[in-house]
C-alpha cells in the first residue's frame, strides 16, 4: 500500500495556558497512514488524538521526530488536507450551497462552477435539496453532512476528522456514520478519524489504532476485517465479529488506563 502520511518518533506538546506549563501530548508514536484507506484512532481522553489532527493539520508544530505527507515534511496548512471539527463552523448568513463551495471561492473559482461543484458533493451527501436553505433551517445531522460536503468540495488528499459526530444524538450518529461510510466509498478520500467511541471506530475503520494513554503512543493497530456490505448498524446486530473486536478494543483501552493509574 502506498504511505500517504507518516510519522516517525513524533514528539507534540504544547503549553496548558490555564497552568502556564508544557504539556506533552504525543510521546515516540510511529504510525502511518495509506492512500485511499479509513483509518480510526481511539483512545482515553487526554491520549492527544485531537493534536494529532491538528499536527497533520498543520495547525500545530511537532516538537520532534518527523511527520510527512507523500515523502515531504508538513510545515504548516494546506489545501491537501480537509479538517471536519465537532463544530459545523457552517457560515449563517450564507445558504448552504455557498458555504459549500466557500474554500472554492476563497481559490478564486467563478460562482457558477463552484456551484456546480457544491452541487456535485451535496447530491453525495443526500443534502441537493437543502441547497438553498440556511444552516439555521438544518437539523445536527444535516450540518455536519454540509460541513463534510464542504470539505471534500475542496477536494483534499486526505480529510482529517476530529470527533465529528460527538455532539449529536445516538440516533442521528448512527446514520451519519452509516452516510460516511457511503461517501468515503463513492470519493475514496484517505480519511483520518479519531473519536473516543470504540463502537464507532469498528464501524468505520479499515484499520484501528488504540493510543496509550497521554502522552500518546501506539499501543496496538488491529485490522477491521468485517466486509464493507455489513457495515450498516442492522446488519451487525449479532455479528460475531464485530462483537469480538469491540471486545479487544475495549480491553486495549481500558487495559491502558488500568496502566496509568
């Protein structure tokens, strides 16, 4: 498999403004990332799953060791990487097509094909039809889908996605995983995830990294072997599976805080 993004002995910290101190948040993690895959990491609170994110991101300087995209170091950020928050950070007085194809308009793309664009992504994530509203006409779930259709109109290498889905209901959740999962197989964007829900991370991965916890290391990747057409929440009612990795999941992270303690 090709490596897309690959880090070596990355070393992350950053200062605790409340304290006034350094803190570390990643400590010697190796890991990598392939062209084309989804890959999930979970881990406890305070693992630095987040400032992971934000160091592909660019967002954030490591402190050492090395992070690279396609052989070559990341300095800062780019259009090759996409970032979905927890927060829709959709614009409210812009209608959804024009925060859709807002990083299109800041590339200095004419409206009229950034339209068709934002058109293109917002029929992939079922939201055509709400093109003309305002986010304040949405529900949770439909602006969270808007702000992955705005992402991947931009059409990044890799999309970076930090808990995205943490703040809706368990209902919603399930089927926005559900449309993820559906859009990443029609664009086959390399997709970054993190979350702190093991549940969601079988869901979606190709591959699970659980992370120590902070500062963060690799504990364990495990490969997700259960076939793409069962990945729907009816259809792991019951499967073996599924139930089995969770189980290892659980066991890893928990088997990690026990460790700290």
């Amino acid at each position: 498999m090709t490596t897309k993004i690959e880090m070596r002995n990355l070393v992350i910290d950053y200062v605790d403004e409340n304290r006034g101190v350094m803190h570390r948040a990643v400590e010697g993690l190796d890991l990598d990332v392939h062209a084309n895959e989804f890959l999930c990491v979970v881990g406890p609170s305070g693992c630095g799953k987040s400032t992971l994110i934000s160091a592909i991101s660019g967002f954030v300087r490591p402190t050492g060791g090395t992070l690279t995209m396609d052989g070559k170091p990341i300095r800062g950020p780019g259009a090759d990487r996409g970032v979905v928050f927890q927060e829709y950070a959709l614009l409210p007085w812009k209608k959804v097509i024009d925060n859709v194809g807002l990083g299109l308009k800041f590339k200095g793309v004419r409206k009229h094909e950034r339209h068709e664009t934002a058109r293109r992504y917002l029929r992939l994530a079922n939201l055509l039809d709400a093109a003309d509203k305002y986010p304040h006409e949405l529900s949770g779930g439909m602006k969270q889908r808007a702000a992955v259709a705005r992402t991947l109109a931009n059409e990044p290498e890799i999309m970076l996605m930090d808990e995205p889905f943490a703040a809706i209901d368990a209902q919603t959740r399930m089927t926005l995983q559900e449309e993820l999962v559906r859009i990443w197989q029609r664009s086959r964007v390399t997709v970054l995830f993190v979350t702190h829900s093991v549940e969601e991370a079988v869901f979606l991965a190709d591959r699970l990294v659980v992370l120590t916890p902070g500062p963060g290391r690799v504990k364990a990747i495990l490969p997700v072997d259960i076939p793409r057409e069962e990945r729907t929440w009816a259809g792991l009612s019951g499967n073996r599976d599924y139930e089995a990795l969770r189980e290892e999941v659980y066991r890893l992270v928990r088997g990690g805080l026990a460790e700290a303690a």
